[in-house]
C-alpha cells in the first residue's frame, strides 16, 4: 500500500483516501477497491473506491473525498470516471455516490460524468468547513484569531488546563465523553471499537494524534485530529458539560495547531459546520462561531454526485434514507 499512499500524498489527496482509513472502513461493514490511471509507468489518477451491501441485496459504491485527479484534465477525468462506472457496475453496484475534494470553483462545480445518469446529492462528509492558512509563523496564526479567543487559549492556561497527547488507555473516557457530547449536541456517533479501530490504524501509522485537556487529573476534552499530505483536520471531537468556562476546547486546537506546523502541514482543516450547509446561515450557529473564531476562510466542495446505474433500486434506496432519517441518518 505504500506506492498507493505516496500517489494520494503527492497529489494533494484526502486522509479518507488512504490505504489506512480503507482498511478501518473494511473492519466495519465495507470493502475498499483501488484504481489507478498510469502514464509512462507512473500513476495519474486514481481513486478508492467503497462498496457496502445494504439490506435486499442492494450494493452502494462511495468514493470519500475521491477522485485524485485534476479537475481540468477533462481527457484523464473522462477515462477516469469511465474505468470507475465500469468498476462499480460489476460489483452489481446500483449507484456510485463522488465527493470530490476539489473547492467549488467554475471549473469544478459541474462536472459531467459521460454518457451516464447522474444527479446531484447530499454529502456524506462536510461539504462546507473552514480551512486556517499554516503557512505563517504561529504569532501571525494567533494575530488572525478573534481577541476573545486568543484571550480564551491564555485563560485556559491560567485556569489550570493542560494539553497532552493521548494514548490508547485514554480512549474509554474520549468514548464516553463522545456519548455527553452526542447527547448535548444531538449528533449520532459510531461505535466505541470503531474510534479504537481509528486510533489503531491512524495513529500508530503517525497519522492522527489524540488531544487531552485535563483539569485537576481530569479529562476535560478531546480531539482526534489526522495529518497527511500537508493538511491537518480536526476529525473528531469531545467534551464534558464540566469545566467548559475554563476554555479546554480553545486550548486543544491550539496545541493541534502547533503539532500540525511541526508536521509540516500547511493548513488546518476545522472539519465542517454542523448540519447546516447554507453559508449564510451559520451566523445564527454556535458551532460555526466557535470555528469562524480561528481566523480562517470559509470554504466549499464542489458538489457530490451520485451516479446511477439502476433506477429502481436507487429510488428503493432514496426512499428508506428519507424514512431512516426519521431517526438517526
């Protein structure tokens, strides 16, 4: 998998389309196929594919943050997108869901699939987050921020809170900090062996890290936050309903941030806004100011696509979706 990984690095790649995060996806309920497009013994373009067997025997094709390829390279995209239809197709997939990692630009924003049905759909992974520029020494970093959160990351100091990187024996309580906060917040959340999982095969292969914001010996907040090919994204997150005046949350990004810069990554992606997904909406959202705060830019992915291969069995899946959201999505 290594000449995989090094192929989505080099190209500016996303984290969910490493060999690692296929191999979590695996563990739970999918499997992971790979693609790639060669020129003179070298990779052009490529994607991971996801396939999952939903009930009736139906089979869901997904590409997270995929393809790897440049969205003005028509000729390359076209043979691309023919060879993953052609893919998901004998898998007996009835659709294929792409989410490109591409910012929504003029030239991104409608991309065509050739000489098949596709159709605008939601995302699965946030299409609207906010990404802060690392590029800049770490004062410049903290002069962008708003005063009351450079404000916040010094109270927390003052008030006692320390950061430290975690370990596996931290994750019952990152778990049962996960539940307080899906509570609070009203977010559905996996399985505690699925974050086990993640920490196994993320951080152990020094891709992610695990925050820890104690107070007193106790564990106040946590963050899993991942690092590959230039870009740091804050993942997951998790905090008590103790303690929030002293700021933990404040403080744990900005020890993240730190960490990200000695990894050298050039930005920091704050990983969605909630389930909001209109821009101009987010004023009114508490999740959006405590981001909006950092300092960085708003941004958007261009659109996802699902491409459907069978009509019937895509619209016996759209309709269990809308019944099943009804509950937890």
């Amino acid at each position: 998998m290594r000449a995989w990984d090094d192929f989505v690095a080099a190209r500016g790649g996303h984290i969910l389309q490493t060999s690692a995060w296929g191999e979590l996806k695996t563990r739970f309920g999918w499997s992971a196929w790979r693609l790639v497009l060669a020129r003179d013994d070298a990779y052009v373009a490529g994607t991971q594919i996801l396939f999952r067997r939903l009930p009736l025997g139906l089979v869901f094709g997904y590409i997270p943050r995929g393809p790897i390829a440049d969205a003005n390279d028509h000729a390359t995209l076209a043979a691309l997108f023919d060879a993953l239809c052609r893919a998901a197709k004998s898998r007996r997939a009835f659709a294929l869901k792409i989410e490109p990692n591409w910012l929504d630009t003029t030239h991104t924003t409608q991309y065509t699939i050739p000489n098949l049905q596709s159709r605008i759909s939601n995302s699965i992974q946030p299409r609207t987050t906010i990404h802060l520029d690392l590029t800049r020494d770490l004062d410049a970093i903290l002069a962008q921020m708003k005063p009351k959160w450079r404000y916040n990351i010094r109270l927390a100091e003052r008030k006692g809170v320390t950061v430290r990187e975690g370990s596996a024996d931290d994750l019952d309580v990152f778990y049962r900090l996960l539940q307080v906060t899906s509570a609070r917040d009203r977010f559905a959340i996996h399985s505690e062996a699925y974050y086990r999982t993640a920490y196994e095969l993320l951080v152990t292969r020094d891709l992610a890290r695990l925050f820890v914001a104690d107070y007193a010996r106790e564990p106040l907040a946590m963050i899993f936050v991942t690092a590959f090919g230039g870009e740091a994204i804050y993942l997951y997150g998790a905090s008590s309903n103790a303690h929030r005046e002293r700021m933990p949350n404040h403080a744990l990004h900005w020890a993240a941030i730190q960490w990200a810069k000695t990894r050298g990554c050039t930005r920091y992606d704050l990983w969605g806004l909630g389930a909001t997904t209109d821009a101009d909406a987010h004023d009114a959202h508490g999740l959006y100011r405590f981001k909006q705060g950092f300092g960085g830019q708003l941004v958007r992915y261009a659109e996802t696509r699902d491409v459907i291969f069978s009509r019937w069995q895509y619209a016996l899946y759209t309709r269990a979706l809308a019944w099943r959201r009804g509950g937890l999505a």
